[in-house]
C-alpha cells in the first residue's frame, strides 16, 4: 500500500473514450508495464431520507458507499467533506435496514473498469467511467508502492504521470493537503475516486464526443 | 402493717406484715418484717384491717393540697362519704401518700393503758405524739359511718384460718364488750376450671355428695397407725372447711378457735379428746356400714385408686428390666449386623459381575456410540474433532459371553468388548529420521518394523478403553501418513519427495535424507520376531514426530472453526486479521499472504532443515574448542527456541585474559535454510547451510582474536599501536580469510614488536632492536652520527615455539615485559 494520485484524462479529440483509453494502455505497454488483471471501483450515491430531516431548509447530506477491487473484503461509507467509514462488505446488507435514514438515489450508480499496470514500484490502473450503460470519461490511477507520506514521493509520482501522460498531468490531489508526514490510507485514495466520479457526474450535460 | 395473703386452694398462706415501733434503746424508729421474727398468722388485740381479693377494679384518686380546717384528711373524707351515702355505712380503705412537709402523728406505748381512759384528754396523754417528715406512705382503712351510735376505730376480729374477708361491704365496730356480726364466706364456691381471655371464669361443678364423700375416702391412709388419732381428727376438720356446703358458722369458727387457743387444763383433756374422736368414728363408721347395708340412701362405688406401682422384689424387677432393655439391644444390633453383610455380599457380586449394561454406560461416557439395527457401533475417527480423513473408524461393541460359568471368573474379566476394524489393530506410530543419503535406492521402503510393547492399560481403565485407545493412535498415525503422502505427490520442489509403500523420502540438503515412515504392527507373531531382529531407535527425531501429532491437529481445528463452529453473521469465524481485513482495508497481497497456508510437509521439512542445521552448527563449534585450544570459544545455546529458529552466542576469549580480550562476540541465529551471524559491532554475516562456511569463519575470527588481544594488552602495558590491520595485503595469501597484523612500539620507542598472524599460516612474530644494538649491522657511510644510531635496526623473528607461557597472550605479555625497559 503506497500513496496513490487519481486523475481524469479528458478524452482525445475525435476520438472515442475507448479508443483514447487503448492509446493509454499502448502507451504504457511501450513503457514496460506489466498487465496483471482487471480492476473496479463503483459508487453509489445515497441521500438522507425526508422523514429523518429535522427542519425545512437542511438540505440532506448526500453519503457514498464505494468499493475497491484493490481492497476485496471492504465497503467504504464517505460523505462529502466528511468522515469516511471502512467496513466489512456486510455493510451493503445493512445499507437495506437503513432504507428509512439512508434512501438510494436513482440511477446513481457510477463506476470505472479497467486493467491494471504494474511498472516496477508503480502500479497503474486505466479505467472507464461508465454511469448506467454509457461511458463518461477515462480515470488514470497511480500507486506508489514504497512509500506512504505523500509529500515524500509525490515528485516521483508526478515525474512518472508526465512521462506517459504528457500535457493532461494534474496537480497534487487536495487530499494531500498540506499535512507532512501524515501517512496515506486506503481512504484517500476513495476520497479521490469520490471527487473524480462527482466531477464527472457534473459533466455529464456536456455532450461527450463518441459516446459508446 | 399487716400485709396477708390468705390460704386459698391454689396458694400456701403468706404473712409478709411488717410492725414498727419505737426503739426504746434510742427513740428512734424500729421497722422489722414479721415473719423474721415469728412464723404465724396472729395478730394483737387491736387492728385497723383491710381485705380485698386482690383483683384489680376502679379506684378513686383523690389529691390534696393543704389542710383548710381544723378536721384532718381522714375525717375529710369520711364526711364527704357520708353526705353522698347518708344513713348506709360505707367503708373505704387504699394507700395515700403525703408528698410534702410535716405531719404531726401518734404512736402508741409499748403497754396499753392500766386505768380506763374516759376523756380525749386521757387518750391524748396516753399516747406519744410525733413530727414526721414527708414523704409518708399511709394505709388509712375508714368507715364513713359508724353503724351503731357508739364505737372505735378499732376491730378486733378473730380470723378464721382460712377463708378470705370480703371487701368491706359490711363494717363492724363494736367496743370490745359486744359481739358483731360479721358474715364471713368462701372465696369462690365453685373451683374455677379457667379463666378466658376475657376474663369470664368457667367454673367446675361442684362435686356431689358421694363424689365429695369418695375424694375424701380417697385421701384417708388407713394404713396409718393409731397413733394419729389427733392429726387425723384435726385433718378431717380441715377437709370438713373445704366443703363447701358445709355451713361452718362463724359462731362455731369462734368457738374452735378458743378451743384451740386455750391451754390444756386438765390431764385427761387428751385422753377425753381422743375418746371422743374414736367415738365419732365408731358412730359414722356404723352409721355409713348401715347406710351401705340398707342401700336405701346410699351404694358403694368402687373407688378409682391411683395405680400402684406392683410390689414386687425390687432386685428381680431391676434383672428383668435390664433384661428386656439388653434384648431390645441385643435386636438393633443384629439387624444392622444384617444390614451390613447384605451389603457387602452385593457388593461383591456387583464386582464380579459387571453387568453389560454399566459397562456400556461407562463406555458411553467416553466414545460416540450409535445403535444400528441390533448392532451398537461406535466412532473412533477424529471427524467430530475436524479430520477430512475418509476412514469411517467405526467399531462394534460385543457383549462377551465365551465364559464357563463353572469356572472361576478371571480378574480381568469384561462383559463388553469392542470389535475394532482389522486395519487399525495393533499398534503404530510415525518415524522421523534424517540419515546422510544411503549410497544404495535399492533398499528404499524397507522400513524397519518393530513392535513397541503394547502400553499397558491403568489401572482401572477397563480393557476396552486401551484398545479403543490403541485403535484411534492407528487412525490418526494412517491420516497424518496420508496427508503427508498426498502433500509430497503435490508439491513440486527441485528434488522431488519419493512416497515409497509406508515412506516418505526427501531431501532437504544435499546429501541428506529426511525419511518420515508409518510403522505400523499387528499383533501376528511375524512382525514380533521381525522387530527384535533390527531395532535401532537411535535415530529417531522425537520431536519431528510429536510435531507431526501437533500439526495434524492444528490442521483439525483449522477445518473445524472455518467450517462448523458457529459464527457471528458479520465476519466469517476465523483468524482475527482475517476478521480485520475489512474494516482495515486490506488489499490484495496482503490478503493473499493471509492466505497463504503451508502443508504439513512442508512445515515438517521445515523443521527437520531446522533441527539438523542446529545440530550441525553445535558439531562445528564444538570440535572447533575441542582441536584448537589458544584462543578459546565458548557456545552458549538458549533454552527456548522457535520451531524454525534458534540462537546460539559464541565467545572467543584467551585464557586467563577474558577481561581484556573481549573483542570477539558473536551471535548466531541459526534458522531453516541459513545462519545469519551477528557480529558485536552490528556487522551481519549470512552463512549457508554448508558447514565448511561456518569452520572458515570461526578460523578466521580466531586468528583476528589473537592480533585484537595484542592490541588490548599493549593499551594495558602502555605501549603505542604504530600500525594495526584486520586484512593485510601483503605477504601469502591465505586460503580462509585474511591475515591481520598489529606492529606496536615500546613506551620508549626502542622497541617495537610486529605480529601478523593469519588464520592458515599461524603467527609471526619480529621484534626491531635499535640499531646501536645490533653489532652484525654494517657500518653506514651515510649515517655517520651517533645519534642516527638510536633508531631502530633492522627486525629479528622471535622463535615463538620456544617461547615460554602457556597461550598466545601471555607469551606476548613476557616479550613486552622483556623488552620495556628497566625502571630502576
């Protein structure tokens, strides 16, 4: 478990999601990585039921209940700016007793499929963004296997991301803040996850060229 | 004060007066208790009286504050009486206290008067008057009335013996001259039977005549001599007051009571008295034979007489008593005897015949056992406990009925026994050994197959539980066997293990083979005689094979808990970082690892690797201190070591200079597959199995111990390392490690001595002289002045054999002395 930076990579011009992310792959492919499987990260979005709402005007908190295939035998709980919660994948179950405080938004569903990449230390993950049966973006995970401080290697991290990356190289992710020598958890890399499929979900008017 | 308590049927007569009177010793006041002084009921010629029957009822308070007229209290009160009852006499009688001040009374003298008293005056005379401080208790007894014109206070009354006064309802007075009358009766006519809470009395009806007549019959003791004429005479005028229909007049009562009190006047008075008696018995004796004759008024009831005990000889009534209470003994006795020897006697048939059932009971106890048609089968597999072993290790139990009943029954004798599977008789256990590989395969699985003696069975454990023990040490043996076997077919390793009928061969080093075998020996005689030929238990690993016992078992509850035991519905029952994966995150690799789970063999290679390399580095080191005996080396193995990992500390010191030479301290953990040798200034050095990596290090280590050692002392002797090197470079090339060398100069640098000593080539050892002191030194043309000749000369070999001292260090020690220079 490293420190890892997620980005989104917008999508080549005319060109399809799935064409730029088979671009990416050659890229890497080129570079010496090394395939080894799938991954996977969903997102649900659940929204705090009416009948718990105290007063008019509070708006309810929207929570996310977020898996990882990284992370095989857990269930991450975030809200927005808020506490992120790691459980067993048994809290699904419990999401269903909870209907009356926590109610499922429709069609909300958000996840991103892709291969994994292992270059050396790196470990580099390509996904597709799909909401329901269409594709929205293209998410660019890359972990750091050795180190867990995050200002101690993001240097090397963004070295790598221009390397294959080139002009779309993000900066440092908020969740790595300004805190020195605090150490990375599973939990940012979701918030990150979090914040990319909220960016999407925002884009999603914007008609997207090449739309599977 | 007289204060009586009458006769009563129920209470004994008390007389608990008190008199007091002047003390004619000091005037000053006498109290004393009567019945200290006499024991009679009599009382003088004048009393104020006062009776009551003692029962409580309503009384009048009455308080006064002071005296308002020329009448006293008492008058008072009798005046008050009076107004309110007119012409009916009222008498009054209680107790008042006076609280306060004084009180003006009178006693009377000793004597009563010898003239007649006519006038107040007189009275007044003849009396003393006293001042009497308060508090007084008075017992005042007054009449409101007189009912005659004339009278005194004062009653003379004669008492009847018994019998208890009225209260006063009716008073008398009279002057002493005239007779009262005074009507005096019983207490109660009728005995009271008991008194309710309620306080209503129930009263026993009064006996009739002839009861009354045969009560008092009853009471006569005719056996008594005559002589008692008078008591007799006298009890029958006691039983005759308590008659209640008797009507004893109170004239009568007078008249007895002079009769009693006078004295006897006459001589014959006794003798006329006792005639007169006999003559009323006589009349009454004939008058109640005629009545009882004529049965006209009158018939004889037997009377009810109180049983009297039989008169018998005393002795022969106490024999028969001690007799019967013996007998009654004497049959408790026996009784429990009876008891006791039926007991027994079950007892020991319940020992001698163990019934099947209680045997099956107790075999119930300790073993599952089912019921199958009309067979009982029982499980001996160690499936309940988490084996996947697919034998049913099922045994039968038989009731053992082969026994001639004629014969004596043997001790050991079982109703039950137990049919175990032919397979898992005898007995069997697993063999681990590590040999250097045998130069011929040929004889691969041929395993020596001796039988251990069966374990014999405690006492008190039955017969069947050894064997069932036995049986189920052959079921796990065969598992652990057949997980073994199945493990080595599986796993690919460069050599590959060899599952050869009951063994299993492989190799851990090279050169060396770990056989793991299952002995297994039936109770034929073959195998008997087979095993005494070859028994070689030597090479034995016991601790392989109890480890082989441990694993198996882990391996059972292992499967047990993942998939049987019960579990909470939010995590899977099971290791506790397995439980945590979760909720920590954990991903992919580390999970994996979490996984990762070794087979039996695998571990029990493992350990064997273990065992054998910590066997062999102990050999090293220990011929190593056994050949070279100068710089020493000292082991030190801990107690407690891992299944895969032990540490031994190595010291390599000089004898007599431990405190020194310390400089070598090493510490070697010696694990599965390598030694990692940790070096006292942290250097880490891993060596391989191969035990020739080991001896080159302790060599060389050895021979820099020496040059260290060289380097303390002359620290200790003052003098001056000029040069010091763990790896020379120069001069021969050792084969193991590298020579080192130290070249130290005397305190006054005359002298310097050089070692370079090398693991292989040993030491040597050059002294450097000054040059003045070396006469074989060719003069110099260069070095012409003498002070050139101060420095040092050319360097000698020391014959360091022929030295004396008994190790390196000290031979050095000499030198260095040898050569410092003299002080004095």
């Amino acid at each position: 478990m490293g420190v890892t930076c997620v980005s989104q990579m917008p999508v080549a011009e005319g060109k399809s999601v799935q064409q730029t992310v088979e671009l990416l792959t050659r890229k890497l492919e080129v570079l010496g990585a090394e395939k080894q499987g799938t991954f996977c990260v969903d997102c649900e979005t659940y929204h705090t039921a009416a009948s718990t709402l105290g007063s008019q005007g509070q708006t309810g908190k929207l929570m996310y209940v977020m898996h990882n295939s990284e992370y095989p035998l857990s269930c991450f709980a975030l809200f927005e700016n808020g506490p992120c919660l790691i459980a067993d994948t048994n809290f699904d179950v419990l999401m269903v007793k909870l209907k009356g405080f926590f109610q499922s938004a429709k069609a909300s569903k958000i996840e991103t499929r892709g291969t994994r990449y292992q270059y050396c230390d790196f470990l580099v993950k390509v996904g597709t963004v799909t909401m329901g049966p269409s594709a929205r973006g293209i998410s660019v995970e890359v972990e750091y296997g050795p180190c867990v401080v995050a200002s101690d290697c993001w240097s090397l991290l963004l070295e790598f991301l221009q390397s294959f990356l080139g002009s779309h190289t993000p900066g440092a992710p908020a969740v790595f803040g300004n805190r020195h020598d605090v150490v990375y958890g599973p939990a940012d890399t979701m918030v990150q996850y979090m914040e990319l499929f909220n960016k999407i979900r925002k884009q999603q008017q914007v008609p997207v060229a090449g739309i599977r | 004060m007289p204060v009586i308590q009458t006769e009563s049927e129920y209470k004994p007569p008390v007389n608990g007066s008190y008199f007091a009177h002047v003390n004619s010793a000091d005037g000053g006041c006498l109290l004393e208790k009567y019945s200290e002084k006499r024991h009679d009921f009599e009382c003088a010629l004048l009393a104020n009286l006062f009776a009551s029957e003692g029962q409580p009822g309503k009384v009048i308070e009455v308080k006064a504050k002071r005296r308002t007229g020329p009448l006293n209290f008492v008058t008072c009160m009798r005046q008050t009486l009076e107004k309110h009852y007119g012409n009916k006499p009222i008498g009054m009688g209680g107790t008042f206290i006076i609280q306060k001040g004084k009180v003006k009374s009178h006693i009377m003298p000793a004597e009563f008067s010898s003239c007649p008293l006519n006038s107040d005056e007189d009275v007044n005379k003849w009396l003393h008057f006293y001042e009497m401080k308060a508090p007084l208790v008075c017992l005042p007894v007054f009449v409101s009335r007189d009912p005659v014109t004339t009278g005194g206070l004062f009653v003379p009354l004669f008492l009847p013996r018994a019998g208890v006064l009225s209260p006063l309802a009716d008073a008398a007075s009279m002057s002493g001259v005239r007779a009262v009358r005074i009507s005096i009766e019983s207490a109660c006519e009728k005995q009271v039977q008991e008194v309710g809470l309620d306080g209503t009395e129930t009263y026993l009806q009064p006996l009739s005549m002839s009861q009354n007549l045969a009560r008092l019959a009853q009471r006569i003791d005719f056996s008594q001599g005559s002589g008692s004429e008078e008591e007799e005479a006298a009890g029958a005028e006691g039983d005759a007051q308590d008659w209640p229909g008797a009507g004893s007049s109170a004239d009568q009562d007078d008249e007895e009571g002079l009769v009693k009190f006078q004295p006897s006047l006459w001589p014959w008075d006794s003798v006329r008295n006792n005639l007169r008696s006999a003559l009323t018995e006589m009349c009454v004796l004939y008058d109640v034979l005629s009545i009882v004759r004529d049965k006209k008024f009158m018939t004889l009831d037997p009377v009810s007489q109180d049983a009297l005990p039989p008169k018998q000889n005393p002795q022969t009534l106490q024999l028969m008593s001690k007799k019967k209470s013996l007998a009654g003994a004497a049959q408790i006795l026996l009784k429990g005897a009876e008891r006791l020897t039926k007991s027994v006697t079950e007892n020991q048939e319940n020992k001698l015949q163990r019934d099947f059932n209680s045997e099956l009971l107790r075999l119930r106890q300790h073993w599952k056992l089912r019921k199958v048609g009309d067979k009982i089968l029982g499980d001996l597999s160690y499936r309940s406990a988490g084996s996947l072993f697919p034998h049913h290790g099922t045994f039968e139990v038989i009731k053992n009925t082969d026994l001639d009943l004629d014969k004596k029954i043997p001790e050991d004798y079982c109703p039950l026994d137990v049919q175990i599977p032919s397979d898992l008789e005898g007995s069997a256990y697993i063999k681990v050994s590590i040999q250097k590989q045998s130069p011929d395969i040929g004889d691969l699985g041929t395993v020596n197959l001796f039988k251990r003696s069966l374990p014999k069975s405690k006492p008190g454990s039955p017969h069947w539980q050894t064997k069932l023990e036995a049986a189920q040490n052959v079921l796990l043996c065969k598992e652990i066997f057949a997980q073994l076997s199945r493990e080595a077919v599986q796993i690919k390793s460069q050599i590959p293990h060899i599952v050869v009928k009951n063994q299993i061969i492989s190799q851990p080093f090279p050169n060396l083979q770990l056989s793991i075998s299952l002995c297994h020996s039936s109770n034929d005689k073959k195998s008997q005689k087979f095993a005494t030929e070859k028994q070689s238990p030597e090479d034995h690993l016991y601790v392989l094979e109890h480890n082989l016992h441990l694993l198996i078992r882990e391996f059972h509850k292992q499967t047990l808990s993942s998939i049987m035991m019960p579990h909470p519905a939010s995590a899977p029952f099971g290791h506790k970082r397995m439980r945590l994966s979760g909720p920590q995150a954990f991903d992919k690799n580390e999970i994996n690892s979490l996984q990762s789970s070794e087979g039996l063999l695998e571990k029990i290679i493992k350990q064997a690797k273990h065992i054998f390399l910590r066997s062999r580095t102990a050999a090293t080191i220990d011929s190593l201190a056994s050949r070279i005996e100068d710089p020493q080396i000292q082991a030190h193995w801990s107690n407690i070591n891992d299944v895969y990992e032990s540490s031994v500390k190595v010291l390599i010191t000089s004898q007599g200079y431990e405190q020194i030479c310390k400089s070598i301290q090493l510490q070697l953990n010696i694990g599965v597959e390598q030694i990692r040798v940790v070096h006292r200034d942290g250097r880490v050095i891993t060596l391989s199995y191969q035990e020739q990596e080991l001896q080159d290090f302790l060599l060389s280590q050895m021979s820099q111990h020496q040059v260290h050692a060289v380097q303390q002392l002359a620290k200790v002797m003052g003098w001056q390392v000029l040069s010091f090197s763990n790896h020379v470079g120069l001069g021969p090339i050792e084969s193991i490690g590298n020579a080192s060398a130290i070249t130290v100069a005397s305190p006054n640098g005359d002298y310097a001595i050089s070692v370079r000593n090398g693991p292989e080539s040993g030491s040597k050892i050059m002294v450097q002289f000054p040059r003045n002191q070396c006469k074989d030194l060719p003069k110099s043309d260069v070095l012409q002045d003498t002070k050139w000749s101060h420095l040092r000369g050319p360097f000698k070999e020391v014959h360091w054999n022929k030295m004396e001292g008994r190790n390196f260090v000290y031979k050095m020690e000499l030198l260095m002395s040898a050569l410092s220079p003299c002080l004095l």
